[in-house]
C-alpha cells in the first residue's frame, strides 16, 4: 500500500529537548534544589509524575501550576516559570530540512507527539514557523488525552490523517513508541539518524524535493 501520510514525533525527532535542563532553570527560577524540582515534575516513576499526568490531559494548566507552586512551597511567577520549564528546545537542522523538502515534494505530513500545552504553545508561538506551517494534522497527548504507546492516540492520529492506518508512515524515536503504532497497523520505524531515516523514506517509494 502506497504511503499518503506521514506524522512525525517532535522530541528527537524534529527538537532536542532536555527535562533536565528545565528543571534546573525552574529551581532555579524557585530558588529551590534542582532536586526537589525533577523528583515532582519528573518522578521516580514516569507514569506517577506530574509531568506525565499534564501530558496525558488528566491534570490542565491550572491545577499543574498550582501543584508545582504547592509541591515547591514558593510562589510562582506563571509567565516565568512556563517559558523556564519550556526554553530547552533546539530545532534539529536535517529534519527541519527534510520535512521542508518532504513538503515541497506535496506530501501530507502530521505530528504525533506527547506534550503538553505549556510546551506546545513555546513551540507554536512562532520562533520556528515550519512547526505550523508544514504539517496538516497536530496531534497531541493532552489534546487526545492519551499517550504513545497507548493505542488511543494512534486511533485518533488515524482519523486525523483520515486514510488507513498501513498508508500512514510515523518516525519516533522511543521503540516502544513505534511498537504501539505498529501495532495499531501504522508503518512505523526508530529515529536513529538522519541517513537512517532518509533510507527508511526512500525503501517506501516516498519522493523527497531535491
């Protein structure tokens, strides 16, 4: 089946990013040890933290501020504190170039990413225009309220590109990422590189604009 759509993940895929560094720049920001930042945000356990839960859609931006604020017992400049816990993005040049070209060359393209909406409105507001301009479909953990590798998300992604799931081809960076798109009948493959990528692009038939 010929491939009609194609999402991508944000984080290692199109941006670097780094939890920790934000929250360092967030303890920092709360005058507070880096440590009693990354064990509320990030948890020992992933799907105990907080940071999980904002990204899931099960808590929104009121509550996740105002457990931050609690858990840190300091009052928080909102403003601040979002753009600290959000200013560790870093456009990666060759994929930023690659969609641009896979763009030029009429194809459909869409992200798939876990996120939440403090992240995704840094990253929309404009200081990388192909993240609104290239792509289709957004899909998002908090806005479908479910996350990679849960199959909610990629049934939602499917409708969004509204073709069938083996027309899709997704790039993400977690195996067990493209495992559960696999397994919901998505073309999935691991972000290793640039070159990697380009040749899983290229055995599919898909063109990319020279």
């Amino acid at each position: 089946m010929a491939t009609s759509f194609l999402y991508f993940d944000l984080g290692n895929v199109l941006l670097t990013f780094s939890n920790e560094q934000a929250c360092r720049q967030m303890a920092e920001l709360a005058d507070v040890d880096y440590q009693q930042v990354a064990e509320l945000v990030l948890g020992p356990n992933e799907r105990d933290s907080l940071l999980w839960r904002f990204e899931h859609g099960v808590i929104g931006e009121d509550e996740f501020f105002t457990q931050l604020s609690d858990g840190l017992g300091a009052a928080l400049d909102r403003s601040q504190m979002e753009r600290a816990a959000s200013d560790m993005f870093a456009p990666i040049v060759s994929s930023f170039e690659l969609v641009e070209r896979l763009g030029s060359a009429g194809h459909r393209l869409g992200i798939l990413s876990n996120t939440n909406p403090v992240h995704w409105r840094f990253l929309t507001d404009g200081r990388w225009p192909l993240l609104n301009s290239a792509f289709a479909e957004h899909v998002t953990s908090f806005h479908a309220q479910s996350m990679k590798p849960d199959r909610q998300i990629y049934d939602h992604a499917i409708a969004k590109a509204g073709v069938p799931a083996d027309e899709i081809f997704f790039v993400d960076d977690r195996i067990e990422n493209v495992e559960g798109a696999v397994a919901a009948g998505i073309d999935a493959v691991q972000y290793i590189d640039h070159l990697k990528l380009v040749a899983d692009l290229r055995a599919r038939g898909i063109e990319l604009e020279t």
